[in-house]
C-alpha cells in the first residue's frame, strides 16, 4: 500500500441544502452542470459579453499557453460602464461609497462613472498614455481606484495595481518589472483613523523606477505631500477641462488577447510574479463566476469586502460586477473603525443582500464576538461568500448563524490570482453545502486530485489539486519569465495545471481545500494537513484563532506545534494546554495532538490576511521548544510579530 499524498483526519458532518425559496429563484438551475464545456462557455462569450467583433474560435490550447476567443474584439470599460448607459441604466448606482472618517458618503452611478473615466481617460492621454501603456496605481479604497483602472482599460493601457500597504520597495519594484511610464496615487488614504502615506512612499520608490515619467495625485485627506513639478500632476487640475463625454474618448477596441493587467504575486520565493491577465476571456470568466455563484439580482446592493489591491478586488469589486451591471459598496476603512460593528452598520444602511469576505476576516468578528453584529438589522443578507483561505468548519458555522441569522447559504470559494475567477465553490441554489468544503467546480471547470505520481485520487483520497482544462480566465503567463510559469505549474504533470494546493474529495464527490502543499507536516510519516489540526483547535469554545506548523523531531520527523489565540484576549494555562491538546485528539486522533501549544494574542499574517506558517515553523525551529508545554511566551511572541511585520514589508 502506497502512502497518501495528504491523509484525511477530521470530518465533518454538518449539511444545509439549499433553502427552497432561494433554489427557487436562483440564477444557476441544476442543469447548469449538465452543459458541455464548450457549449458554456462559447455560450456565455456570445451573451455576456458585448462584442465590436465577435470571435471566431472559441479557445485554443498549446500547453502551457491558452487563448480564448480568438478573434474577438472588444473593450472592457464598454462592457462595464457604456453598455448600461446606453441601455439606460445610467442613473443606477454603480457603488455606494463609505469613507472611513464618519459621515463620508458618495454614491456613484454608472453615468458619473462613465463621465469621470472618460475625462480621466483623456487626461492620460495628454501624458501620453495610449494603448499598450504600462500604468501603476497605488491607491486606497475610493473609487477613483475603480475610475482609474477602468480608465486605462477604455484607451488599451495595461495597469498594475498595487495594495496600498505596500512599502515603497515593493512598489518600484514592481514599477521598474512591468516598465510603468505613469504612476496613480493620492495624497494619503484613511486608515483606523490616521493616515496612510501613500505619495510620500510613491516618491521614495520612484528614486528605483526611473520609467516613470508623470504622477497623477489624487486629493483624498487634503494634507500637504511634496509635488515634482513637471513630473506630478493633481488628478482634479489635470482633468479639468477635459471633455466628459464618451464620444471624445471611444473606447479603445482590443483584440481578446490584449493584455488587461499585471497583478503581482510573492508566494513563497523572494520575487513577485507578474500574473497576466487579458482581455476578453478574463472579464467573462469573472462575470459569469459572478453571476452565477453571487446569484446577483438586477436589484442587488453586492459587497465585497476586499481590497481593491488584490485579485478578489480586481474580479470581484471591480470587472466581474460592473460587468453584469451589479450595485456595489465600496468602503474605505477598517472593520473596527471608529467602533467594531462598522461593517454591520454598513449592511443594514446600504441593505447589502450579498456579503463576499476572508475566513482571517470572519474570525477577527468572531473574536471580537458576536454582540457587534446583533446591534444591527442584517436582514437584508440573502447570500455569504468566503475566499483566500480554508475556513474552518466553526467560523464557517459563525458567519452563517451569526451574520446569516442562520437562514442564508455560505459559498466558500476557491481559486487564485494565477486562476482569476473562482474555480471551486457551491451554487446557491442548488448546491448541499458542508462547512469547510468548497463543494464542486464550476460548470466549465475541470478540477481533480492527484497523488504524487500523477493518478487521480478517487473519493475519500487526499493529494494535490489539479486543474486539467484551459479555462477563460486563466493566467497567460508570467510577465517576462516563461520559464518560471513553465516550473512553477506546470512541469510536475506536465499539461495539467498544478494549483499548490492539497485537497480532498469525499465520497459525495465534494472538494475540501487542505491549504499549501509546503505547509503539510509529516508526523511519524503521516502526511497530516495543518488546516484540519487548526481547524480541530478552531472547534474549541474558546479558542479564536489558530495557526498551526510541523518541527523537526528527532523521533516523529515532525512534531505538530499550535499557536492559539484565545476569544475575548483570554490568557492561556496550563489547564487550557492540556484541555486543547486533549480536544484535538477526540477531534481527530492522537497522532494530531500538539506537541506544544504557544498562546499568543496575535497570529502572524500576510497583507492579505494569510496566515504565515512559513515563519512560524522557523519560530519553531529557532527556539528549542519544550517536549510538550510553552506557554505564553513574550519573547516568541514578539518574534513572531517582529519577524511577520519585517517580511510583509518585503513582499
Ligand atoms: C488559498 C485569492 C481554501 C489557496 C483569491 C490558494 C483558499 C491561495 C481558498 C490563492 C478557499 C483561496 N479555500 N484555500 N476558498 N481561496 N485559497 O492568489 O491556498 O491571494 O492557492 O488568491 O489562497 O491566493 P490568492
């Protein structure tokens, strides 16, 4: 018997079926998944896109590379903002607008959206933008975040967004990869109250990306920041005069392949990854996902929660919505400004039926406790989505209950920056759902698990996720370095994507996401997940978060170490200790049990709330660790915190 890739050791048998009156009136009716691959998709290009040209070959596959469409002309901004204007929707709001500082509200409607790009979009060209321009924006959530991407894509220029946490060294770099001769920024963004110095960041990394030529500064908090002149430019001067209507700037038709945007990825080694994303395959892939996995009415108010920095904000705030015409919320902040029931606030005055946000997110409002929540009416939600990384089972049950007041689905959905649109996920309406599971691919989605040699694993067997077709919206590439997208995806089976990820499929075919495959600890040659230990930790009354990593061990090869952050700021005991690791084993089995558990009031992550066990396995090793006990220790603690705020720099 050969070992598993990945062994299975928790379950879960919790199941909610779709409620009736929602599979009633869904978008997606169950025989979405009888349709063939090429039907759905030629289908889907034909209508939900508009077309200048319409294309003749629906996709062409020369492994690793994909086109789709081919033939097609079309530009994205049209598809976003002039199309509903034209069709008369140009008074509907497009995003609701909520800035941090209390109070701050604007709404804007696809009219004034397509005015402020057009304007935007002329004013570029007066610095010489045109297509096949590289654009930066560094930028905090305020729709001219929006207005700007959406202003490259009208005129053909490609643009790199980069999140505005980003040091300055992150930004030039990318910058100085993707050759940006124009860079969009503002004075300074809100956060938690203070402000964010995003010009002054943007001119120290300007000193290393000497091919930008102009800045274009949006004036957001009205503080003083340093201008270049002949190099910056303020946004409100420079599109003054500038003609707002669309017929002065036509929007640029593309060919289906036309580059759309870079959006930079770390992972796990030193230098970011340039994803490229295109034109038409990538807003359809978005748009349909959208669609059908939102379940978005004409009269929807949609909210995703992310940054607009992020692949979820360029799909899933920005393209993938505007496209279908969806309302959307927009908001500046952070979720605990000035008071911790923020976000709920935010549902019950916009009567957000569609709430899209991280399991990191999920288990801060649950730490924080429910309470918030219940000061507010939440009853306008019909629909709760999840992305960025496994959810435990009890934050999945959390967020149902206690902002879904137990009536609404939750779609858990997986993909990547590298997929663009959501691959793996339930459909509302028709899908049983299982907390922690992010059920089935898409229709037009060929996803599977593998061993290590290459053989799909059948139900109930744990390995690695694959994806076996080209699908619209995948990445074209990475900018300049053929040969890193050839290793990092496809060189382990050849012509099948490898996503990085381990997964498994239980015997109703369902697939459950096990996290990053450098993150499986192998203890005593089990090949054992950390997301199902944390998750069997997360199950615990008491216990918040939880981040869990392999050391080296002298008699296992790897001893499981936990780190736990309690609800409520709770200090840890040696009672507590022993009372978890006791719980993980009736949970899960012994062999899951932590050697040591390290409370800690804060876990290490990412900008985009990823927790990072990549540094805590080195927290691990560094320090010897006793055989079965730590308890809070200050000194690791503030490692960690050390050590996590110094790499997120780096990123
Ligand atoms: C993880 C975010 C489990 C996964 C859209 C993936 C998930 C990486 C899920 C991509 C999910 C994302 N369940 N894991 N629903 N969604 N991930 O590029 O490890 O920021 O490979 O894209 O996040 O992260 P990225």
């Amino acid at each position: 018997m050969t070992t598993p890739a990945i062994e299975t050791i928790l379950t879960e048998d919790r199941r909610y079926p779709p409620p009736e009156d929602f599979a009633a009136q869904a978008n997606a009716q169950p025989d979405i998944y009888e349709r063939s691959f090429d039907e759905f998709w030629e289908t889907e290009g034909r209508e939900r896109l508009s077309w200048f040209e319409p294309f003749t070959q629906l996709y062409e596959w020369k492994p690793p590379y994909a086109k789709w469409f081919l033939g097609g002309k079309t530009n994205v901004t049209y598809n976003c903002v002039d199309r509903h204007v034209e069709r008369g929707l140009g008074d509907k709001v497009a995003y609701h607008w909520e800035g941090e500082p209390e109070g701050e509200r604007r709404d804007v409607t696809f009219a004034e959206l397509q005015r402020e790009t057009t304007r935007l979009a002329n004013a570029l060209k007066t610095l010489g933008v045109g297509k096949g321009t590289a654009v930066g924006i560094y930028m905090g959530m305020v729709p001219e975040a929006a207005i700007a991407m959406l202003a490259c894509a009208r005129i053909g220029a490609p643009h790199t967004v980069v999140f505005g946490g980003f040091s300055a060294d992150s930004l030039s770099d990318r910058l100085h990869d993707m050759e940006c001769e124009v860079l969009i920024t503002q004075d300074e963004a809100w956060r938690r109250g203070t402000t964010v110095p995003l010009k002054r960041t943007a001119d120290e990394a300007l000193r290393e990306a000497p091919s930008v030529r102009s800045v274009v500064v949006l004036r957001r908090t009205g503080n003083d920041v340093p201008m270049t002149e002949g190099r910056d430019f303020w946004w409100h001067e420079l599109v003054e005069g500038e003609p707002d209507d669309p017929a002065s700037c036509p929007c640029e038709p593309m060919d289906s392949e036309d580059l759309l945007y870079l959006l930079y990825t770390s992972g796990t080694t030193a230098k970011p990854k340039g994803i490229a994303h295109t034109t038409a395959g990538y807003l359809c892939g978005v748009a349909t996902t959208h669609h059908y996995i939102f379940d978005v009415e004409p009269d929807s108010v949609y909210w995703c929660a992310a940054d607009i920095g992020w692949v979820t904000g360029h799909s899933y705030i920005v393209y993938g919505p505007l496209c279908n015409g969806t309302t959307g919320v927009l908001y500046e902040g952070t979720p605990d400004f000035p008071d911790k029931d923020r976000w709920w606030e935010i549902v019950e005055r916009y009567e957000v039926d569609i709430l899209y946000t991280a399991p990191t997110a999920i288990r801060a409002h649950m730490k924080w406790g429910h309470e918030h929540a219940e000061k507010h009416d939440l009853s306008s939600l019909r629909l709760l989505g999840s992305v960025g990384e496994p959810i435990n089972p009890e934050a999945w049950e959390w967020y149902r209950r206690h902002i879904g007041g137990g009536r609404t689905p939750v779609v858990d959905t997986w993909w990547q920056t590298e997929t663009g649109m959501i691959m793996i996920s339930p459909l509302p309406g028709i899908t049983t759902t299982k907390p922690g599971s992010a059920t089935k691919p898409f229709p037009g989605v060929d996803a599977a698990v593998y061993d290590e040699s290459g053989n799909e694993v059948g139900p109930g067997g744990g390995g690695y996720l694959v994806l076996r077709r080209p699908w619209p919206a995948m990445l074209r590439g990475i900018y300049k370095d053929d040969e890193r997208y050839a290793e990092t995806y496809w060189s382990k089976y050849g012509d099948v994507y490898f996503a990085g990820d381990g997964a498994r499929i239980d015997e109703d075919g369902d697939f459950w996401l096990l996290g990053r495959v450098d993150d499986v600890m192998n203890v005593s040659g089990h090949r054992i997940s950390t997301i199902e230990v944390e998750s069997a930790l997360v199950d615990h009354p008491r216990v918040a978060e939880a981040a869990v990593c392999g050391r080296n061990d002298a008699q296992t090869g790897q001893a499981i170490v936990a780190y736990v952050t309690l609800k409520g700021g709770e200090d840890g005991s040696v009672e507590m200790l022993e009372e978890l690791r006791n719980h993980v084993a009736r949970k899960i089995g012994p062999i899951a049990k932590p050697a040591n558990i390290v409370f800690t009031p804060e876990l290490p992550k990412t900008r985009s709330g990823k927790i990072m066990r990549r540094l805590l396995r080195d927290v691990a090793e560094q320090r010897t660790l006793g055989d079965t006990t730590t308890l809070a220790d200050p000194g690791v603690v503030e490692e960690i915190r050390d050590r996590a705020a110094a790499e997120a720099t780096e990123e």
